[in-house]
C-alpha cells in the first residue's frame, strides 16, 4: 500500500515534469514578429511614421546632422572643446570618430525603415486608395531625402533599394554616385506623384507634394542639372501654396510651424512626452521627439557653445543697411551681438557679456527668446526647416542665371531681399553679367541661411574649393578651410564600416 | 517485530558500513586509518556500561584537543582534552554496536565502531589533503582518486581568507586554467574564465549552488563548504546544455552530527588606492595648455584662466585631484554560525553581516549585504530530506558620474587650477568654466557627494531535495531549485553644476524594479553497486527549468527642495517604461562510472536539451562525453612502490553546449516605439529596426583533456598536470553587420559565426611536511593559454572592437592589438615636406603635421584594383596599420604557503598573469597633449625645437596628426605578480580557551594586496574589463552594475585587516 502510493507520487511528479509538446514554445511578450507586420492599413500607417523617426536621431537632426552641414561653412566656426566637432568644421576628422559614423548609420536607418514600406504597402489591401498613395508616396519622399543627405556627406555610398533578404545582402558595395543620384531623382519623382499638396490636422507636417518637388529641384541643381531643377522650382512657385513669410524670425521658433514659407521641416515637439534624449539605439518608449541642436549650439553660457558665427558673416551682415536704416533683421534674428536692448535667455546681452562686448553667438533655432533661463535642459521642440520657400526662390534664380536668364534671376532675388527689408536694387542686379549674378546669388543665399546648412553645400557646388582663388578667400572667412584637403569635401566613409564590410572603399582625401 | 526489524536493519547498517569502510580503506590510503593502530585488548564482557577511553589524534599522531566525540544516533558525547584524550560511558544497549562519529574542524569527520574495544586510538585526516577529498560532481560525489574528468578544487580554507565581497574574486589564482579578472570596488563583479574565452557571448560559467542554477554574486564566502569546478566535458556534460563554460559547482556548509557548535567570526579591515599617475602641476598644466593653444593653426586664444595678464587667472590654487579624491576604505565582516545534529536530523544556520565602503570621497561605492542560511538533512529509514535555503539583502550604492564614462578618468585629468569645494556655488563644490578653463573637467567629487545611484538587491537560493532508497542500491532522488532575485535600482540627480558641461537644471530620478527567477524540477534514478571486481554508478535523469525577468521603471523629474526623492513627487517629465522575458529548457541525462579492479577506470556521458531560446527545428541539442583513467599505481608493477603513492593517467573527450543568447532572437521582431510627430501630436510608428538570424542554433564546444595525476611519498607531495585542446564551433555572437542597415552595432543579430581554438597545459602542485611542531605546505599552480580564432561570422570578416584598436581575424588571437606602428618623430619641416613630394597624393600624413609629431610607419598600401599591396606607398591611411601585440595572457599563475607552529599559523597568497598587452586609455588621455585637461607630468618632456632629443610628441590642440591615434605609443605590458593575502594568526591553547568557556579562540592579521610586481603604469594591471574583444583596454573603470546603468570601478585596494574568530 505504502510502496504503491509511494510510486504514484513519483509518477506524478515525473508525469507532471515531462511536458507537452508546446513546453519550449515562447514567445515575445513585449513585441510582435515582423512576419505578423505590414498586414493592415493601421501597419501601413505605422511603419511610415516610424521613417520620419528616424530624423529624430543623433546622427540625424537630433545633433549631428545640422553639426556636419554648418560646421563645414565659412559662416560658422566650432570653437568646441569637442574635437569630434571642431574636427568637423576644419576637416580634420579621424577615420573612426562617431560624426561619420553616427550619420551614416542614422541615415541608412532610415532607408530601411522606408525599403520595407514601399516594399510592403502595395501587398496591403487598402479601403482607402488615397491614403495607400500618400504612404507610399511619403516612404519615396522619406527614402529620397535620407539618400539626398547620404549621397552629399558621403558621396562613394550603398545603393540599397529593397529589404534585406538574407545576410548575403548586407555587404553591399559603393555605387557610382550617378546611380545614386538616379536613383533620388526617381524617388522625389514618384513621392511628387503620390503625395498631396497640404495636409489637415492631425497630419500637419507630413511630406508634401510641394516638398518632394523642392528636393527634386534641388537634387538637380546640386549635379548642375539647371532646366530640370528650373522646371522644378517653378512648379513650386506656380502652385501658390507657398509665400515668404512677413517676418523672417518666424521660421525659426517653435510658434509659427509648419508656416507659408515651410516646405518641408522635421517636427520636434516638447509636448509629445518621453524624457530620454533618441541618441543611438533602436527606439524605446521613453524616447524624446526634441532635438538637442539648441544646446548644442547656443553660446556659453546658456548652451555649449559648440558653434559660432565667424566674425567675417557678422561683418557680411552689416554691409547693408534696410530701407529704414536699420540692421538687416536676419541679422537679429541670426546671431547674438551687442545692440542696444539686445537680450537673450532673458537676461541683457550687455550684461552678460559685459567684458567681452564684441561676442557673437547663435541665436537662429534657439530659445533665447522663448522665456526659459538657457538651453541646459537639452530638449528644444523648434521644428527643424529643411526647406524654406525663399531657398526655392534663391535656387530658382541660380538656375535662371545659369541657364542665361540673368535678368528674370534678379527679380526672385529682391522678392527674398524685400521681405529682410533691404532696398530694391532688382535692377541693378539684372544687369549683372552672369558672374557678378552669381555672387550676388552667393551672397543673399549666406545672409539668408545662415546656420541652416546650406553653405558647405552651396560653396561645393559652386565648385570654390576646387578654385585657388575662391578657396583662399574662404581660408580669410575661416580659418578652419586652412585644413581642407581635396577630397574631404565628403567625409570619410567611417573607418568601422570599412571594416566590417570588405566591399567598401575609402573616400579620396583620408 | 519491531526490535527485530531495528535489528536486522541495524545488522545491515553495520554490514554495509563495513562493506564501505574496507573499501574506502582499500582505495583510499589516506582515510582515517580507523582503529585498526588501536591495541587489541581482550574483549571485554558486555557490561551495564562499557568505558571506552581513547585519544584523537592529526594523522601525525599529535592530540587534538577539543575534538568532539560522539555516540552515533544519540546525545552521549564528550570533547578531547589537551592532549586528546577522551573517556566515554556507552550505556549496554547500544555497547556492542555503537559507532562513535569523532568531528573536529579542519578535519574530516570520522565514524569509528567500537566493536567492544575499550581503548581506541583515532586519527584524523587533514582535510587540506588534497587527493583523498570526496569531489561533488554534477548529481553526485566521487572520490578524487577515481576522477577521470578534469575538476579543479578550491581550497575554501585559503579562500575565506581573502577580503573580498565576491566568491570568484577569491578563486583568483587558485586553480590552473581559471582566471578571473576585476577591479577592486565594494560589489565589483569579476569576469571569469575556464580555459580561455570559450564562448563569445556569455563567458561566465554554469555556477551551481547547492543544485541551483545562480548567480554567484552575493554568496557570502563564509557559507561554502566547497568549490569543485569542472573544466573538461567529462566533468561538465552532465550539465551538457549550459557547460561550454564550464561549470562551477558551490556546496554550502551542512550540519554535522554532534553536539551544537556555534562560531563567531569578525573581520575588520582598512583599504587603500596606492597608486597615482603623475600628473602636471598648476605651472606646468598651465605651460604646457598654453603651449597647446599657441601650437594650434590658428593659434588659439590662452584661456583666461591660464593668462598671466588676465584678472582671472589662476595663480594660487594646485589641486591634487587624486589626493583629494582617494580615501581610507572600511571594511567589516562578522558571520555567526549554528550547527549540529544527529544521525537523523541536522542543522547548520548561519547569519552574516558584510559592509565595505570604497576608497573615493563621497556617497559611493558601498557595498553592505545581509545574509542567513538554513541548511538541514532528516533521514527516517529509507527516506532523506533536505534543504537548503540562503537569503542575502544587498545595499549597494555606486560611484556616480553623469555619462557612463571612466570617473577615475576624470579625477585624474581634473585640472589643477580648480579647487574641489566652492562655497558661493549652488552645490558647494567648484565647477569649471568653459570660458575662463575651457576644460572639460568635471568635478568628479562633487558627483559622487551629490548624486545617488545606488541598486538594493535580494536573493534567494533555495533548494529542497528528498531521496527514497527504493531497492537495493536503486535510489531515486528529487531536487526542486528556486533562485529568485529582485532588485531596485535607483537613481537621483539634484540640481547641480559640477562644471559647464556638467549642469543639471532640472532634479530628476530613475526607479527601475525587477525581478528575475530561475525554477528547476530534476528528477534522478541512481545505481551503485560494487559486483567483485566491478564497481559501478549508473545515473539517470531528467531536469526541467524556467526562468523569468520582469522589469519596471519610472522617470520623474522636477523635483524641488527640500528634495523627497519619491517618483510622486516628481512634477514634469514622468514616464514608465516595463519588460518581459522568460525562456525554458528541458533536458534528459545519464551517466555510467565504472571501474574494473579499481585500475581501469570510464565515464561516459549524454545529455539532451532542449531550448526555447531557438526555433523548433534547431531546439534540441545532444551533449555526450566519454572518459578513460587507469590506475597505475594499483598495478603489480607499482604497488608497494616505496616512493610513489599515486600515479593516474586519464582522458577525455565530449562536447558541451551553450545556448547563453537572449530569448526571441531566432524571430525577426517590429519596435514599435518608432513615434513620430504631426501636428504636435504624437503618431504611432512601428517597424523592423533589428534583424533576426532564424536558424540560429547551439554553440559546441568539443573539449579534449588529457592528465595525469602524481602522488608521492604518502601523498605529501602532489602534482597534477593537463592539457587540454578546446574547440568551439558555432560559437553564438552577435557579429557586427554594416551600419548600412541601419542597425547599431550593439544590435546586431545573433549567429552561430565563430570557431575558436583554446588549448594549454595546467600544472598543479603541492608539498605538505611536518617536522616537530611545524607543519607546512606549499602550492603552486600554473597555466598556459594559446587562443587562435579559426573563423568568424559572414565570411571570415574581422571583428574591430574599441574604436577600431582591437582586431579578431582569423588566424589570430581574440582581441589582438592592431593599429599604427610608430617611426620616430619628425624633426623639420624639409623632412615633412621631402615626404610629401614624394606621396602620390602630396601629403605623407596629414595637411597640417608639423616638427615634434610623431612619423608613422608606411607599410602598406593598394593596387589600382583596390587590392592591399603589403608594400609602403608614399602615404599613412588606414591600410597601415598592423597587429601589434596579444590581449591575451599567455601565462597564469598562483602560489600558495601555508605554515603552522605550535599555535601560529601563517599563510600566504599570490597570482599573476604575464604575456598579454593593456591599452591604458586614462594615459592616453593624460598624453593626448590635444585638449585643456590635464596632462602627464612627463608631457614636460615633450618635443620642442629646443628639446628635440625625445620620444613624447609636441602639444598641439586638436591634435591635427593625430598623434593619439590606435598605435604602440599606448600598450604596456600587462604582466604582474601580485601578492593578495598575507595572514598570520594565533589559536589560544585549549586549556586557556576552556578557561574563557570557549572552545577555540583564533586572533590574526591580514596584508591585502600587500606587493604588486609589474610595470604597467596604470593604477592596477587586475582590471575589470569585457574579457573578449576589449580585454586589453584598461578604461579606468569598467560597468559593473549588474542589472541596469554603469558605475565606475576602482583598482583593487591595499588592505590591511585584524580578525577574531571564536567558538563556543
């Protein structure tokens, strides 16, 4: 009796130890599979938003982005103790610094994020064939954009159109940069066709047709191609649904997003909740929607200090005066400098800076105004503009001059000069050879878009760096140009990348 | 019916006890030669009492006083006088049968049968004799001499000696092929390793505690009884699955029949950080910044702080950040013990106490740990029961930091033109000024006075087992395990400003929780028999475990002052974040040992798995190994040799498993917390992010050994040595994929991408000798390692790690050193230029190198298809730098010495390792002679035009040359010799204790960490550090927080301790 009841526990506790068949069957609790994703509209929806997430990133416009597109120009200097981003503005940078690298693989990030949407949305079954259409036309957009930025930072890059398959696929090798360039021109065409003109509450901020067509424009002119990007921005100025705003300083605060003027600008917010700054990782639920460029780059004491205008752009600021006789407002609006009443962070500039007078720091993007004490908080909610109508106004000029139409050139000129309320001088500039055009062009491009990351792409287009001429003139802006080196016009491909993947190349220059 | 039953089971007892008995003697020279030395006496008619007198001797013959002697399965028991001698009454009932168990600590316990003798003579074995021990293997013991695996012992005498708050710190150079590497803070966390890196992704060995799977942080060492650690598949593949590491198995201290023993042990001790690097002075800091700034193209403004004309500057202040920073660790260790028992039931329960504060001003590290310890074994018939149940409450508080960066880092390139306090700052410690110092210093102090950081954590390991004899010598066994950990980890930053890039405008805190538990039902069926010559254990059996996390946390911010750091009270920025994770595996084992005329000896293996953490077609796993010993010294031709006690020679061969990834990696998985932002709102985004490897599998590792074993001269001395040829395939790692994917390194998928060869030879040897009142012995055990990385995932590529310095290619070492090698400086300007005439792209190095940089060394360059050349051409890139040395000791060592005289006993530990580089990044930074920290006092030596005779190169901001790129300038030799303990004590005699009421009174001194023989210019060549592709970078600090952020580590300290240690 004893023994058998004995026996039965042992069975049961065998019994009860070797188990189902389902025993070792686990799975994720926290997450879905992919193979159970991109089934349904909502999916759809979904993994578009999660593109634009990726602008949200250090190597993005969190940081790094605006750092490697200002830092390089002779409008801005870093005087950061930081040698990733000193290096940065002077060329200097080493192979395995995490500028190069972060950027690259925040933008590549968002290529794949994009591959898998357009791959995947034409197998959805959709109610609503419009919304299949601006999905698919926004991953084009997103996937166009993020290789515009990969293509001018790097040049020598991966083409990589599709999801990855195997891991046979993520050894890519570098594209000739033509096909690259192809390869944006198609996306931009494709988003230009899917996308709408505007969106309504609650998709303010969404790629556009206005601003897939922009970035088309622009994308022509950055290879000289100056009919196609002529044709281009003249789609955007027809359509009438862009103006330049009244006031300058309106593009850059966190008030007036998403304004007349906006083609297309990355939407930060300090109200959409999480508390950790996206630097690099996959994303996680506390993540921030803030960009940091503003601590980064507004002055001491109320940021970090790591950018500065060069005293030669102050300077080219004060050439001309407005037709009230006043300073030009985009200086105001731009940089920090001691005028009377000037405050910042609400406190006088002449105070603060009371043994250094002749200080200069960056105001455009920052806070200063907004009644918080400083930056020091890292999180900043002013939407990042990639794309301003006036820059499609000063691009559709430089086309005009290019192509022969000087004249037609200075009128979009004056309409951008008129708003910063300088004097019209449309005729006199019409009657500039197509040299002196273009200076001019130079010239209102830098006052305009200062610390907006136009200017090393600009000067790399206008082919100054390959002109001893030009070139010495911008080693006199800044010196940082004293150690450029041909070829570091792009950066370095990042040095872990190369050795990770033996299909790449180094750039020439490192 | 009930006498006779108590009879015959009786009569059976005693047959069987001698049936082991004769055996044990038989095998085993060493056991307690029991009575048979006794004077026969005539035997005595049974009497209403018997008298049994006696005298309890070591196995030298000398008296053990206080030895305890007792009447087996009763109370009747007395102690040993000073010379040893007992006398004991044994009622008439139990005379004629009665067993007398004689215990007395250090000692093995031995049972005697009185067989009617009235005056025995009993002499116990030391139980530091190492060949005779009983080995706990996987499910089971065995006598070490019938080994045919490969099981290191930890002398856990030697061991509880040391200081130190974790168990694997102290196995540190006690066994041959296990290293152990960490820093020296309170709660550091060591990396250990059997037998080189066998595995890529979790190196940490199996550690079994009491037949529970655990971690063995937080086990006070004054609980173990003993630690067996398991190097070769023979040993390990019963625990098949998880033992490609090998498997440490941790046996907590039981009850012993006899009367109840209580012991009291208190430790106090005193620790230091010894070394400093040499830093520059205010004057020469300010020289040599300023120097800096004048060398850079433009030159750049002197700081105002650093210029003589300026109001600012700063004329009267030095710091010593070092000095400042470093204090007097305290620590104290006290554990109360309980134990006793008779033959049916017994008990040992043990209480400990543990607090040692760090070596660093301010709040952290601290490490404090409560503990207590119910250990028991009932036995009624055929049943035995059992548990044992350990529970520990850590408080921990680490040394805090704003980044996860190296916080010694920062205390030693703090500048000297700073004070550390500064009453008119908001937080009462100086911060540095971007405009006035320009430096990033950050007032390391103040970080660690201000901040908390701090994980409270509480573990329990538990197990219950029952055994049921059910026929013959068929046993059958049940063991439940449980190890559950919850732990709280908490994080408060006030407002502060520790220096302009250290400002915290806004208090805020982290609370995450969690909780982790690993559960296990296993099931065993033993067999033992001894059939004429044949002696067999046969084992089978069946294990089932599930384990589990669960983690929570909340952010808040906004806190005001007075601060009551509570989550509720936080007023902005509150967000909660939570995770799940659980993974299972079941496994079938069974085992057969065999020995034919105790000569020839086998051990054959099998383990099946099968895991959750892999997809149903790669779940399941099978484990065999198989093992062969022979005996040679039971041979005719050896047996009775007048010199040679022992001589075995054994091998083995299996294949172990791991399967140490995190669970769901075999499924592709979307994130959807990829949010984007429309209309200020925020929309829900989700995607893939991270790619899967589906057929991902379990990682192998086939393990040859081969050893022998050598004993001579009644095993006084010893000498073992092996060598083992280990090869992992399928090794699981997440191999770096290009970023061109978007994944971030860190995120890369899960493959069975590598195969690694470690192979080396292990000596081990001890001498034990006793002349007149002096006993010693001497040990010394030696390892080597040759490590050789036969592939690597996605074709072979190379694995970079630490900004590129470390390289792992095929053909050579895990962790290999590789960067640019150094070709002098460069003296002139015509030198520079002649160089870059002749480059092909007109520049050697870089546009702005300048005399006083350093020249590297051309040594390669490409074809016009790309190819690499192996030739110089005319430029320094990338494709010039070369291997330039092993991360990977060669050579491990470890001595140990242990005296005793009359009541002194003396002992004394070392260890070392030799052969491998370390990357000294905190020198790197101090020599970087690029930024306006601090500098190395030796930078005074740098190049100048009027110093040209030089190997340090000029200061120059931003450092255009890159002169502190990966290259020789940073590597030192890592070889060191340290010696760990140092202990003398003395045992009051007998008679003096009994005079106090004590059984045993023990005072002694302690020297920790007393000498270290090395070169390495860092503050110690034992750091703590990943122990794979980043072995050799010595970071100052390495994460040690087990669960959640990082905390800086600190270098091990030199200690001094007094101790008391009494029984009752």
């Amino acid at each position: 009796m004893k023994k058998i009841s004995i026996l039965t526990f042992f069975l049961v506790v065998l019994g009860g130890t070797s188990c189902k068949k389902d025993f070792l069957e686990l799975s994720n609790p926290n997450v879905q599979t992919s193979g159970s994703f991109w089934k349904t509209e909502a999916d759809a929806q979904a993994g578009v938003n999660a593109i634009y997430q990726s602008l949200y990133y250090d190597g993005t416009f969190l940081r790094f982005a605006q750092c490697a597109l200002d830092f390089r120009g002779d409008d801005v200097m870093s005087p950061s103790p930081w040698d990733v981003l000193s290096n940065t503005g002077s060329f200097k940078l080493f192979n395995n610094t995490i500028m190069q690298e972060w950027l690259w693989v925040a933008f590549y990030g968002g290529v794949t994020r994009a591959n898998l949407a357009i791959a995947n949305i034409p197998n959805i079954e959709f109610k609503d064939a419009a919304l299949r259409d601006r999905l698919l036309g926004e991953a084009y957009f997103l996937r166009g954009l993020h290789y515009y930025y990969l293509a001018t930072f790097f040049n020598n890059i991966p083409l990589v159109v599709e999801p990855y398959q195997s891991s046979d696929d993520y050894f890519p090798s570098q594209a000739a940069p033509e096909e690259t360039w192809a390869q944006i021109y198609a996306d931009f065409k494709e988003a230009q066709r899917l996308l709408p003109a505007t969106y309504t509450d609650p998709n303010i901020g969404r790629a556009t047709k206005g601003a897939a067509t922009g970035f088309l424009g622009k994308s022509y002119l950055t290879n000289h191609q100056y009919a196609e990007a002529a044709a281009e921005f003249k789609k955007v100025i027809d359509s009438g649904n862009y103006s330049l705003m009244e006031n300058y300083a309106d593009n850059f605060s966190e008030q007036s997003e998403n304004n007349a003027e906006s083609l297309f600008e990355i939407q930060f917010s300090r109200e959409v909740g999480g508390t950790t700054l996206g630097w690099v990782d996959a994303p996680y639920s506390d993540w921030a929607k803030t960009t940091a460029r503003a601590i980064t780059y507004a002055p001491a004491p109320f940021g970090w200090n790591d950018a500065a205008p060069t005293s030669w752009v102050y300077q080219q600021f004060l050439q001309e005066k407005t037709v009230g006789g006043e300073d030009d407002p985009r200086l105001k609006a731009t940089i920090y400098y001691n005028y009377p009443g000037a405050t910042l962070y609400g406190q006088e500039f002449a105070t603060v800076y009371a043994t250094d007078l002749g200080k200069i720091g960056v105001k455009k993007y920052g806070n200063g105004d907004s009644g918080r004490p400083d930056e020091k908080d890292w999180r900043s909610g002013v939407n990042e503009r990639l794309m301003r109508y006036s820059d499609v106004l000063l691009m559709y000029a430089e086309c005009l001059n290019e192509l022969g139409n000087t004249a037609e050139a200075a009128k979009y000129i004056q309409m951008v000069r008129t708003r910063a309320k300088l004097p019209n001088r449309e005729a006199e500039f019409a009657s500039l050879s197509k040299e002196g055009m273009r200076d001019r062009i130079a010239h209102e491009r830098l006052l305009e878009f200062v610390f907006e990351g136009h200017r090393f792409d600009d000067i790399h287009r206008w082919g100054w760096l390959n002109d001893p001429v030009k070139l010495a003139e911008l080693k006199s802006h800044d010196p940082e140009f004293n150690s450029y080196v041909p070829g570091r016009e792009y950066f370095s491909i990042p040095q872990l990348e190369i050795e990770t993947n033996p299909n790449l190349r180094q750039n020439p220059g490192y | 019916m009930k006498k006779s039953t108590k009879k015959a089971r009786s009569n059976a007892f005693q047959r069987s006890m001698l049936v082991a008995l004769s055996v044990a003697v038989w095998c085993n020279p060493l056991v307690p030669q029991v009575a048979l030395a006794s004077t026969p006496t005539a035997l005595v008619r049974p009497q209403a009492d018997l008298m049994v007198r006696g005298r309890i001797t070591d196995s030298r013959g000398d008296g053990l006083p206080g030895a305890t002697v007792v009447v087996k399965g009763t109370s009747i028991g007395t102690t040993t006088d000073a010379d040893g001698n007992f006398s004991l009454r044994i009622p008439d009932a139990t005379a004629a049968s009665a067993i007398l168990v004689v215990s007395y600590t250090g000692y093995e316990t031995t049972e005697v049968a009185v067989n009617g003798k009235t005056d025995l003579s009993i002499s116990l074995a030391d139980k530091t004799e190492q060949l005779g021990d009983i080995v706990v293997i996987g499910y089971g013991t065995q006598s070490k001499k019938d080994l045919t695996g490969s099981i290191g012992q930890v002398n856990v005498g030697e061991v509880s000696k040391l200081p130190v708050s974790d168990l694997t710190k102290a196995i540190q150079g006690q066994v041959a092929g296990v290293s152990v590497h960490s820093g020296g803070e309170p709660g550091a966390v060591p990396q250990i390793k059997i037998r080189g890196i066998g595995s890529f992704n979790n190196n940490n060995p199996l550690f079994i505690i009491d037949g529970v799977q655990s971690p063995v942080n937080d086990v006070p060492t004054s609980d173990v009884e003993s630690i067996q650690i398991l190097k070769d598949a023979s040993a390990a593949a019963i625990y098949g699955s998880r033992a490609a590491n090998g498997v440490v198995i941790i046996t907590t201290k039981r009850g012993k029949e006899g009367k109840m023993r209580v012991d009291y042990d208190l430790q106090r001790g005193w620790q230091n950080i010894v070394n400093r690097y040499d830093v520059a002075n205010r004057e020469q800091y300010q020289l040599l910044v300023n120097e800096a700034s004048a060398n850079a193209e433009p030159a750049l403004p002197v700081k105002p702080a650093n210029d003589p004309t300026s109001p600012l500057f700063v004329g009267n202040i030095d710091t010593d950040w070092q000095n400042e920073a470093f204090k007097t660790g305290q620590l104290l260790s006290q554990n109360l013990s309980v134990s006793g028992g008779t033959e049916s039931a017994k008990y040992n329960i043990t209480m400990n106490h543990y607090d040692q504060t760090g070596t660093v001003v301010g709040k952290g590290p601290n490490y404090t740990r409560y503990g207590f310890r119910v250990n028991s074994d009932f036995k009624q018939g055929r049943f035995k029961f059992g548990e044992s149940i350990g529970y520990t409450k850590v408080d921990q508080r680490f040394m805090t930091f704003v980044h996860t960066g190296t916080n010694l880092g920062y205390i030693v390139n703090a500048i000297p033109t700073l004070p550390v306090y500064d009453e008119n700052t908001i937080d009462g410690f100086s911060s540095a000024s971007q405009t006035i110092h320009g430096s990033y210093t950050a007032n390391a102090i103040g970080f660690n006075s201000l901040k908390d950081s701090k994980t409270d954590r509480y573990r329990f390991i538990g197990n219950a087992y029952g055994e049921y004899n059910i026929w013959d010598a068929l046993k059958y066994r049940i063991s439940l395990g449980y190890e559950r950990t919850d732990w709280r980890d908490f994080n408060f930053d006030p407002i502060h400003d520790l220096g302009w890039f250290y400002v915290n405008n806004i208090a805020k805190m982290n609370d995450w929780r969690g909780s982790g538990y690993t559960g296990t039902v296993e099931n065993t069926l033993s067999w033992d028999k001894i059939v004429g010559k044949h002696n067999i254990a046969l084992l089978a059996g069946q294990s089932v475990l599930q384990s589990a996390i669960s983690r929570i946390s909340g952010h808040a911010e906004g806190f005001t002052e007075p601060y009551f750091p509570v989550l509720s009270n936080g007023t902005s920025g509150i967000s909660v974040t939570g995770y799940e994770e659980q993974n299972r595996l079941l496994s079938y084992f069974g085992r057969a040992i065999y020995s034919y005329n105790n000569r020839y000896l086998l051990t054959a293996t099998i383990r099946r798995d099968g895991s959750s953490r892999f997809s149903p077609q790669n779940r399941w796993g099978t484990f065999p190994s198989l093992a062969l010993g022979w005996k040679l010294h039971n041979e005719d031709f050896l047996s009775g040799h007048p010199h040679i006690s022992q001589l075995k020679l054994r091998a083995s061969y299996g294949v172990l498993g791991n399967q140490e990834i995190p669970p769901y990696q075999y499924e592709a998985l979307v994130n959807p917390y990829a949010h984007a932002v429309f209309s200020n709102q925020l929309a829900v985004g989700t995607t893939q992010v991270e790619f899967a490897t589906p057929d991902v599998k379990w990682e192998e590792k086939l393990s040859r050994n081969i050893g022998i074993d050598l004993g001579l001269w009644d095993d006084r001395f010893t000498f073992t040595a092996e060598y083992y040829n280990n090869e992992s395939r399928d090794m699981l790692l997440r191999v770096r994929i290009p970023e061109s994917t978007g994944v971030y390194p860190w995120k890369s998928p899960y493959v069975n991408g590598a195969s690694v060869r470690n192979s080396g030879f292990e000596f081990t040897g001890a001498y034990n000798q006793r002349s007149g009142d002096l006993t010693y012995s001497i040990g010394a055990n030696l390892s080597t390692l040759k490590n050789e990385v036969l592939s690597l995932g996605y074709g072979d590529n190379p694995i970079a790690g630490y900004g590129a310095i470390t390289r792992t290619e095929v053909g050579g070492e895990v962790g290999a050193l590789y960067g640019w090698v150094i070709d002098g400086i460069f003296q002139s300007q015509e030198e520079i230029d002649a160089l870059n005439n002749a480059s092909p792209i007109g520049r050697y190095q870089e546009v702005l190198t300048r005399p006083g940089d350093i020249r590297f060394k051309d040594i390669n360059g490409r074809d016009a298809e790309g190819n690499l050349t192996g030739a110089p051409d005319g430029k320094i890139d990338d494709d010039d730098r070369d291997f330039l040395g092993s991360a990977v000791p060669d050579l491990y060592f470890g001595f140990n010495v242990n005296l005793a005289y009359k009541g002194f006993d003396f002992t004394a530990l070392a260890n070392g390792a030799s052969g491998n580089l370390v990357f000294n990044t905190i020198r790197a930074g101090l020599e970087s002679g690029a930024g306006w920290d601090n500098y190395a006092a030796n930078m005074m030596n740098r190049w100048t035009p009027s110093n040209t005779n030089t190997d340090v190169p000029r200061v120059v901001m931003f450092d255009p040359n890159k002169n502190g790129r990966a290259s020789s300038r940073w590597l030192e030799k890592g070889d060191y010799l340290r010696l760990t303990l140092v202990q003398l004590g003395y045992t009051l005699p007998t008679s003096t204790a009994e005079r106090l009421h004590l059984s045993r009174l023990r005072v002694y001194v302690s020297a920790q960490n007393a000498l270290t023989f090395t070169k390495y210019s860092g503050f110690d060549p034992d750091f703590g550090n990943d122990g794979l592709f980043d072995r050799a970078i010595d970071q100052g600090n390495y994460p040690n927080r087990p669960f959640t952020a990082f905390a800086g580590g600190l270098p091990n300290p030199r200690g001094f301790l007094v101790g008391v240690q009494v029984g009752f």
